[in-house]
C-alpha cells in the first residue's frame, strides 16, 4: 500500500493545513487502523482557537482529533484478536501498564499515558491512519457503525460520570450544560434506568435536543432562576447533579440544587481552573462530591448497551463535514455551539 497519508496539521492556532506525511509504523502489538470518521472535542476546538489549554500552550506542529473510529487495515505479528477489515472504536489513551494506578485498573489516572491531541502529546487523529495498541481497539458489531465508534468516547466520559455518581434507578438527576458531554451523561443515566432527569442551559436548540433525546424537563436558565426551578421540579433538590458546562456560576449553582445526602458529579473544566462552591452548604448537607477524568475500562460495556438499542449514540452526530473541509468543520463548531451538539469530519469519503 501507499507508504503516505494525508493529515490535517495545525502549524499554527486558528488554520489547519492537509498535508502527506508518512504512515505510522506498525509495533508487533498495534493494528493500522483505516479511519473513517473522527468526532470534534471541545478540547480539539479551544486548541485551534486559542493554542492552548490551562497552562499546555501548542509550540509546535500538531494534528488535532482523539475521537476515532474506523477499519483495521493491517495487524502486527503479535495480534490475535483483530484482523484486516474489522471495524472498531479505539480508546485513544495508552497509558503505561506499569504503575501503581494501572495495576489497580484506575489506568485513567496513568501519569505517563499517551493520549492523542492532548499537550504534550501533539500526535492526533486528524489523519487517515493511526497505529494503536490492539488492546484498546474494539470490534464493532455489525450493527454498531464506524460513526458510532468515533462517539464512544464522548460517550465513555458521560457512561463513567453516570459510575462515578452511584446514581440507581428511581432517583432524580440534574445536568447542567446540554452539550454534547451533558447529553451524553443524560443517556448514560436513562441506560442505568433513571428518568426523571432535568437539563438545564442558556441555549434553546441544545435543550430542544435535550428533550428529544428524553430529558423529562428542561431548564431554560436565561428565563429563570434556575436553582428555584429545579428545587420546584425536584420537590426539594436532585439525589444527583451533574456539571458538565465547565462554568464557574452552574457549578456554584450545583450545591443548592443537591438534596441532603445527595451528590455532585464534576465533569467540566472552568477557563481557569477556579470555581467558587458554597462549602458550608456542602458540610451541612452532608453532599457528596466526585469527580470525572476521562473513563476507565468503559468501552465493552458501551458498546454492548448502543448495539442493544440502549443509547440512541447515532442521533449526537449533528453535522458531519468531509476531510477536506476540515477547516470549515473546526470553525462551524466553535462558532455555531448553540445547534451543533457533535461535529464530526468524515475521514474517508467511502465511510
């Protein structure tokens, strides 16, 4: 086969260039993945607005994309579990294996992982081929699409938040930000059997969205008090909140939408890495808080839960655009956040 593929490089913030470069290689235990589509992160698109994040700051040629899903092209010597034409989602982050973190299975929490398009690591997948460790690639079942492969991870931060809170069938949940990781949260929770679940944002498309997917009520913030409304929907506060717009106000908002006893989830990430939360509410009340990076051992069951029909992944994929139009992709998500809920670019035009 061709030894070149074409890659979207960011050589600059704000302007993303196709370019050939040369094919990765391939390690006994990797498989050459053909990649058919690859989802827009938030992360990927403050990347190419501003060139950093928190204190990361792009210093040199990067490829953008860690949202993969796509076609085993070629196997190392080593793979057993995966051959040439299978379709996976791939878990874009390999960590070590090594430390004390991996041995105990929390291997999210790996300090030395590699994980694609996130500084240092300016390796992504904004390209035609990527070489990954067979392990961490996942066959799709036949009716589970590479579309919906590329939405697994998205989807694994909010099925992990929904682990992370112990939320259990019957209780009452709240999910501030009705982006893409908020909606995901929401049908993660729905999955576990949770239903009564509200949504709340500022943007009236995304919470049309939100009730279309089965939000039982949704919080339009702009036009209310959006603490009385829940604590009017709830009877008293949520067993379980979720933060997922990184917003320093909705977060402070979290603990006074919590009923006793219950718990805060966060998911988001502020600009600045500061919020304010009102802490004697917190102890008085005896709340819960946890916390979400990223996800752990996730994906089989994701897949299993969208190839049953438990998850409606599909309908996340808003707008697709097509490899070439890369750039136009990047922009239309930063700048239309109020209708697009994921973004995705279509690597192979035969996807």
């Amino acid at each position: 086969m061709n030894k070149k593929m074409k890659a979207a490089i960011m050589y600059t913030p704000g302007k993303l260039v196709i370019e050939e470069k040369e094919l990765p290689k391939l390690k006994d235990d990797y498989v050459l993945i053909k990649l058919d589509y690859v989802g827009i992160c938030g992360s990927d698109s403050h990347l190419f607005e501003h060139g950093f994040i928190g204190e990361n700051h792009v210093t040199e040629p990067m490829i953008l994309g860690h949202e993969p899903g796509g076609v085993v092209e070629s196997v190392g010597k080593d793979v057993k579990t995966l051959k040439p034409g299978d379709r996976v989602a791939v878990e874009p982050g390999v960590p070590c294996w090594k430390c004390d973190f991996c041995k105990q299975g929390k291997y999210n929490l790996c300090k030395n992982v590699f994980f694609y398009a996130s500084l240092p690591v300016t390796e992504g997948c904004f390209a035609e081929y990527i070489a990954h460790p067979a392990n961490l690639c996942y066959k799709l079942p036949d009716n589970v699409s590479t579309l919906e492969g590329a939405l697994m991870e998205p989807l694994a931060v909010g099925y992990h938040a929904a682990n992370q809170s112990g939320a259990k069938p019957g209780a009452r949940a709240v999910i501030l930000g009705a982006g893409c990781i908020g909606l995901v949260t929401m049908l993660s929770l729905k999955c576990r059997g949770i239903q009564d679940i509200t949504v709340v944002d500022l943007m009236p498309n995304r919470l049309e969205k939100a009730r279309e997917l089965g939000a039982a009520h949704v919080i339009n913030a702009g036009t209310c008090d959006p603490v009385e409304e829940v604590l009017r929907l709830t009877q008293g506060g949520a067993d379980y909140v979720f933060e997922t717009a990184g917003n320093a106000a909705t977060i402070y908002q979290t603990a006074k939408m919590t009923r006793r006893g219950g718990t805060i989830t966060l998911v988001g990430y502020t600009s600045s890495g500061e919020a304010v939360m009102n802490v004697n509410w917190i102890i008085d009340n005896e709340i819960t808080i946890k916390t979400v990076f990223r996800y752990r051992n996730i994906y089989p069951s994701i897949i299993k839960a969208v190839s049953q029909g438990l998850i409606p992944l599909k309908k996340i994929a808003s707008d697709i655009f097509e490899f070439e139009d890369i750039q136009k992709g990047m922009e239309y998500a930063i700048h239309n956040k109020d209708t697009v809920t994921k973004a995705v670019i279509r690597i192979h035009p035969d996807a």
